[in-house]
C-alpha cells in the first residue's frame, strides 16, 4: 500500500511540477484505526515532499476560521468568493481541498 501511495504521488508531482503542497485531513474517522487509515498516505506524502524538497501546508476542517479567511460568513462562502472560476455548485469537501491550497499561497 506504501508502494502505491508513494508511486502515484510521484506520479502527480512529476506531472503537475508544483512549487509547494497543501492537502486538508480530513477527521472523519470515528475509531482510532480509522484514524490512522485516514492518514496514512499523508505521510508518505509528506515523505514524497521531503524527499523532493517540496514545501507542504496541512489543513484540518479547524483551519479554516472567520480569522484566517478574512471573512465574516461561513467558509463555505468564503471559497465562493475567493476561488476564480469555480463551478456553480460544487461539494463542500472539494471547497474545502480548494481553501487549504488557497490558505498555503
């Protein structure tokens, strides 16, 4: 599974060239082992950033605070009006990927 992980990161970054990564965990996991499935390719993410002197932000649902967006309503609407051409109606867990790669600008 590591292999997997590993080689499709590679994958991606060598396609995309990207000067930093930012990614959002998400803490949906209601047991421990949950959990720890839910971040697992996250490290070894974070070891393909290492190993190619890539920067990486992590977000959780937390990160994203009235504060930190500048923005008095929900975060929801905070992505409406900061993401560029964004569709008209889009999930909430793809605003929220969208945010965490806004936030790590």
């Amino acid at each position: 599974m590591a292999n997997f992980f590993k080689q499709t990161f590679n994958e991606l970054i060598e396609a995309q060239q990207p000067q930093g990564l930012a990614y959002r965990l998400s803490m949906d996991g209601k047991k421990a082992d949950q959990i720890a499935y839910l971040t697992f390719p996250f490290g070894i993410l974070s070891l393909v950033a290492y190993e190619r002197g890539l920067a990486i932000a992590q977000s959780t649902i937390h990160t994203f605070t009235k504060k930190a967006l500048a923005h008095s309503g929900d975060k929801f609407a905070a992505c409406d009006e900061r993401i560029e051409d964004c569709p008209a109606a889009w999930p909430n867990a793809t605003k929220l990927a969208a945010l965490a790669a806004w936030m790590s600008l």
